[in-house]
C-alpha cells in the first residue's frame, strides 16, 4: 500500500495550549553575537550529555558555523558546557539572560570557547551529529559537500553531499581523520542516534537526492542499523508522503526516533505538508507505518523529540522542541504527549521573537534538567535550561 499523508482539505486541528509552565533556570547562549572571529554564522546544533564525574556534569555540543550556510569556509564546531547540579538546584532559578549582544553573566554555566573539530579539504560543512558509546569512544558524523569556490577534482560529482565520519578517545581532544561514512548517494544527518533495548543502534538519516516517482519528491526518510556498535551498517528502504499539488517540494526528511515502554519505536518528520509527520515500527525499525499527519504545525524545519526517563511511578512522557507555526521559524516551542504520542499539547514557548529560532535539540541530563540548544537568528547557538513536573 502507497504511503499516502492526510488530505490538507481535513487538515488536524493544532493543539491548544496547555497550563503547563516550566521552572526557568537559565536562557543562555555560547557566546555573544559577533564575538567569534570569521564566524558570523551559526546553525544546527547537537548535544549529549557526558557523565557526572566529581559533582561536575558536562554536556558536548556541536553546531556549523563559517560565514555562512553552504559557505567553503563552514566547519563543525564544538563547545563543552559545565556545571555542578547541586550548586544549581540548591539556588533561587536563575534569571534569564536573554540578550545575546549581552557578555554571559551567570555563574553556573561554563561553556569552553568554540573551536573546529570537524572539516573537510575544498568542501563546506553541515548537520553534524554526535554520539558517545558505553566504552567513552566519540563518534561524530556530518556533512560535508562541494560548493561555491571548491576545486572539484576531475571525476567529482560537484553536487554530491556525503556523510562523514570520525571519533575521539580522548573526550573530543583529538580526532581522527575523517573519512567517508556510506558511499550511497544523497545520505544527510540531523538527528540523535538511538541505541535499542537489544543493544542495536538505529540512526535515523534522510535521503535528498534520490527521486521517488510515486511520491513526486526526492526527499525521503530512512534508518541505518548497526548490530556490532557501527562497524558495520544496513538501511531501510525509504519513506516518504506524496508533494502537495502545486507545490514545488515534497517530501519528509530529519526524523527523530524514541523507544516506547513497549519497545516500539515512535518517529517524527520535518516535513512539505505543513505539519509534522508520524511513524511508528513494531519489529525495531525494519518496517514503519504510512507516513501521516499529526496535529502539530510545522513551518517546514527541524525538530527534536526525546522520551524523558521515568521517575518514581510515571511511565515516562515525550517531549518536542519546535516551531508551532505553518509559516515562520518562531517562536521555538515546547509540546508534550503523555500517550505516547497519539495526542500532544503545546506547552509554553522557549523564545518568542520574530527571526530564525531553529533546529532545536533536546537533552535530559541525569539531574532531570531539560537542555534546549537552537540557532538564535543564526548568529549564535541558544542553551535554555529548565525543569517540567512530569505527569
């Protein structure tokens, strides 16, 4: 059976929004607009959360920054963030400092100075994603592509975009070499990879350039398993949902995936219908459901889901950073589902300002805070920290 998404003519109804209010720590940012030497430009962060080690918890983050999206000078970036949870949740919650032409002026938060850990010769560099295994070892995947100004060598496909891979046993202190992840064509990352109850780890990836004739799009949804913690990969097949007529894209892309206490997967799409798209798989990600239409609102742009853990007697709940809006990529919102996704209310917004308040991603750390990092206007990476009473 074709997957096939809802009409637009039965549009979902978007979700109102609820009483639920967070407990502020700190709205933050990595560094003040226009303080970063050559690298005006800031976009697609990723974070996950070290361990706790001497009451200090740390958390890595990554993002591209150069002159500009697509740009030959554009490398992956990298910050630590540091702060010590008992000094934290023992204190008044912090008051925001929201102004990011503003010096940062609290003092439970340390981020490191952003340096480049990711590049590759003649080529510009996009999403990254990074990911720490059970033995301490970093692995970092990312983007890198030929653009305006590269030498493209005789026999290079100067629109090709590859994924790139390396990693770390030191911390992210040094790196090796980067070199080809898949050499399948039109492979993009954005999202978090998910290690399975059985141990496998799925990476949720897309696919840009391969055209899909029953859909009328060549933007599509995969997943990349590994059974052997990434020596070795396979991938699904592609999923997508048919162009809107008269629109000039179609298509689902950056799919972000959790495990439900039953242990099937649940999965979410950036996606062309003008909202967000679903999926769910009940043999650990072999097949999926048809792609459909959820009640939330979707500009076309990224998004970011986790399952927070359970505490005490609660089963756990999801938790979306996006953006609530048909149209614009603002505010950057939060939006909750305590039904494992079959219903989700919006929650509060994180920023509400006109501008690019983009590519969110979530992190709970062990203390039970929520970490949000996005692009603010694309001129510095945003770290909201707060706290949300689960259900």
């Amino acid at each position: 059976m074709k997957n096939k998404a809802k009409s637009s003519k039965n549009s979902p109804v978007p979700p109102k929004e609820v009483a639920t209010r967070p407990r502020w720590l700190v709205q933050n940012y990595f560094y003040p607009i226009g303080t970063l030497p050559g690298r005006s430009s800031a976009h697609a962060s990723q974070a996950i959360a070290g361990v706790l080690q001497g009451g200090v918890q740390t958390l890595h983050v990554v993002w591209f920054g150069g002159s500009g999206e697509g740009k030959i000078d554009t490398r992956v970036m990298y910050s630590r963030i540091t702060y010590k949870p008992a000094e934290l949740l023992s204190c008044p919650l912090v008051k925001p400092n929201d102004d990011p032409f503003e010096p940062l002026n609290n003092d439970f938060f340390t981020y490191s100075v952003p340096r480049v850990i990711g590049s590759v010769p003649n080529r510009a560099c996009g999403n990254a994603v990074p990911f720490i295994d059970v033995h301490g070892r970093f692995h970092l995947w990312f983007a890198a592509f030929y653009t305006e100004g590269s030498d493209v060598p005789d026999g290079e496909d100067n629109g090709r975009r590859e994924i790139f891979y390396q990693y770390s046993d030191d911390t992210g202190k040094t790196w090796s070499k980067p070199i080809i992840w898949s050499d399948r064509p039109g492979l993009w990352v954005r999202n978090a990879l998910v290690v399975l109850d059985d141990g496998t780890w799925l990476f949720p990836i897309n696919d840009e350039e391969t055209f899909l004739p029953e859909y009328d799009c060549d933007w599509s949804t995969r997943f990349a398993f590994s059974h052997d913690e990434g020596k070795t990969w396979a991938f699904s097949k592609l999923y997508s949902v048919p162009k809107l007529p008269g629109a000039q894209r179609g298509g689902i892309i950056q799919p972000t995936v959790v495990q439900l206490a039953d242990g099937s997967l649940y999965c979410l799409n950036r996606s062309h219908t003008g909202w967000v798209v679903e999926m769910r798989s009940f043999d650990r990600g072999k097949t999926w459901t048809t792609p459909a239409n959820t009640t939330l609102p979707h500009p076309e742009s990224n998004i970011c889901m986790i399952r927070r853990k359970p505490r005490g007697t609660s089963k756990g709940d999801l938790l979306l950073a996006y953006n609530p809006s048909p149209h614009h990529r603002y505010p950057i919102s939060i939006a909750q589902s305590v039904d494992d996704g079959k219903t989700w209310n919006k929650c509060f917004d994180l920023r509400d300002e006109q501008g690019e308040l983009s590519y969110p991603c979530l992190v709970e750390t062990p203390d039970g805070l929520l970490h949000c990092t996005y692009s603010l206007h694309r001129m510095t990476i945003a770290h909201d920290v707060f706290m949300l009473d689960m259900p």
